[in-house]
C-alpha cells in the first residue's frame, strides 16, 4: 500500500509527518531525497547537465544558484527539470519499500501521476495560519509569503484532491484525528490486500483497488504497479476461490502457497518451472502437495501455480492463509449486482 502526505507551505505538514515517525511509521521525504538523488545519481547529473549545462555542477557539486537561476526562467524549465529528477525520486521511492510518503508539490508537479498512490491525505490550515508560520519560521515579509503560497495549489482544489484531510489549525488534536485516519486505512488494507485477483488473458496478479459501477479497478502485482480496469466480461477470479485437486477432497489455494512457502522458506521457488521437465515438475510439486490429484492437476497448472508464488513473495505477500482468507464482498462478481 502506497499513501501521501501532502500540503501547502505553512499548513504543518511536516510537524503531522513527525507524529507519524513517533508511532513507529516511517515515512520517505520526497524533498530531501531529491536533494540527495541530485548529489548522487549519475542519470540526474547528466540529465541536469545538458538541461541547464555544464554549470550546474562545479567540482563534482551540485550548483544550486545556477539551478534555481534556470528554475525561475520559466515553467517549461521547470517542468523540464521535473521530468529529469521525478523518476529517479519515484523509483527511489519504490525501492524504498516504504509506505508514507511526504511531497509538498504532489498535484502541483504531477508526482501523483508516476505513482498510483492509495491514499492521500492533506494537511490544511487557516491562511492566516500559514502566514504567520512562514514568517515566523523563514523571517521574511507578509508580502513574500503570500507570494509563496500563491504559487503553489490552492489549498482546497489540493484538498478536493485527497481522501482525507488532517486541520493543523493549533486547536485541533492532531493525534485523535490521525487514529481516525490510520484505524480506516488499517481496516481497508486488509480488504484490498485480500482480494488477489487473476484475469483470463493477461499475464501475472493483480490486486482489487476500488469497485466502480460498471468495472474493477485493478493493479498489477508487480514492479511496473500498472492499474487498469476490469469489466464484467473479463473472466475476473478471485484467489481465495481458487483449489487444487487432490486424491481426497479440494484444498484451498492459499494452503498449497503455504506448503511452497514452508519448503523454500518463504524464498522463490528453488525449481525453473519454465525449463525443467514434466517429472522433475510433478516430483517436485509431489513435495509440496503430496496427493495431488495426477489426472486433474496438469503441468500447466503447476507452472501458474509456481509462477503466481513467485509474484506473491516479490510482493512481500508470504502470509497467504491472511492474504487469501476469503472475505465478505470478496466475490469479484458483487460488482454485476451494482449494474
């Protein structure tokens, strides 16, 4: 699950981010790690470097007056820096492994755009709020601030934009709201989590993000976290539905994962399901589900079941009798019923 953190100059939104870090919730700085990305990665400095030109590094360092000189030119040059810093930032990100993230510009840059956020939440404040924490923080004028804040978003299209909002106006208690805020997301998380979805005629895992009147919003369960829509038509099955043949009775898909799972220790599969030959396939599959049903239970179904393993645990989806559980409204096809 991926959540931002976002809000104007002065709304207190890096105050709300160091209430979250108390509660033991870490969360990535999209400022300062573009700072840090523009020190250390050689596509930015090149980048940068035929953008603006040589200049913009001196001695190995970053020059940041002749990068803000370049900055103010225009807004096309600033997009155009965007487009240089933005995906190292977001990868970064990504790689992180990190939930929260805190971007001040996420609307106003299209950051937003590169990563399919889950939530986002906004910290607000009274104008009047905001100018005095600036000048008070930043020792300028009334004028400048405002000057500031006029540039970026205004506060409530931002706050149209997110699903949920934190008012950091000195009187309200942040921390009852941030429970608020977390208890929803915990109880939701479990819920989109559990819903591992495989469409017929596409390759891989995708996981359920919203419901809509007419379709499913899905997201790839890989490194590319493509969302698209899913249609009545799709043949949409959830993995919670889903049992393996045996010589007895059905077992649920998620005990067979947990069987590969507790043979590899929760690594990849240690055999190339792709390439190995049917024996070595079905001895091996004999480990993990020893009374496999032989005639019912082809390679075929082997080498999906290996291959959405290996999907699950790059996900750092390992908990499948959690992951799996089938849920109220878990059934994809509730969706024909709002049509």
């Amino acid at each position: 699950m991926r959540i931002a953190i976002t809000g104007g100059i002065g709304s207190g939104k890096s105050f709300v981010c160091k209430q979250l870090q108390l509660r033991g919730i870490e969360v990535y700085d999209c400022d300062s790690a573009a700072k840090r990305l523009m020190r250390t990665s050689q596509s930015i400095r090149e980048g940068l470097t035929a953008l603006v030109g040589p200049a913009v590094y001196q001695d190995g360092e970053l020059c940041k007056p002749v990068l803000a000189q370049f900055l103010l030119q225009s807004e096309d040059n600033k997009q155009a820096v965007n487009a240089v810093v933005h995906p190292a930032v977001a990868a970064d990100y990504l790689a992180s492994g990190t939930e929260w993230m805190e971007s001040a510009i996420l609307f106003d840059s299209g950051f937003d755009r590169r990563i399919p956020f889950d939530y986002v939440v906004c910290v607000t404040a009274p104008l009047e709020v905001r100018i005095s924490r600036v000048m008070m923080r930043d020792g300028i004028s009334r004028e400048k601030t405002l000057e500031w804040i006029h540039r970026q978003l205004p506060q409530q299209e931002v706050r149209r934009r997110c699903q949920f909002e934190i008012v950091n106006d000195g009187q309200q208690d942040i921390n009852k709201q941030l429970d608020d805020i977390l208890n929803t997301i915990k109880n939701n998380k479990k819920t989109m989590v559990q819903t591992i979805l495989s469409i017929a005629g596409k390759p891989g895992l995708y996981k359920l993000v919203s419901r809509g009147r007419m379709n499913l919003i899905v997201e790839a369960l890989d490194e590319t976290h493509k969302r698209l829509p899913a249609f009545a038509t799709d043949r949409v099955t959830s993995l919670a539905d889903i049992a393996m043949f045996t010589e007895t009775e059905d077992i649920p898909l998620m005990k067979v994962l947990a069987n590969i799972r507790d043979k590899e220790e929760g690594k990849e599969c240690s055999i190339n399901f792709k390439k190995c030959s049917s024996k070595e396939l079905r001895d091996y599959f004999a480990e993990v589900l020893p009374d496999f049903d032989r005639d019912r239970v082809h390679d075929s179904d082997i080498k999906k079941l290996c291959s959405w393993y290996n999907i699950l645990v790059k996900a750092g989806i390992t908990d499948f009798e959690e992951a799996l559980a089938p849920t109220e409204g878990d059934n994809v096809d509730d969706r024909k019923e709002q049509e």
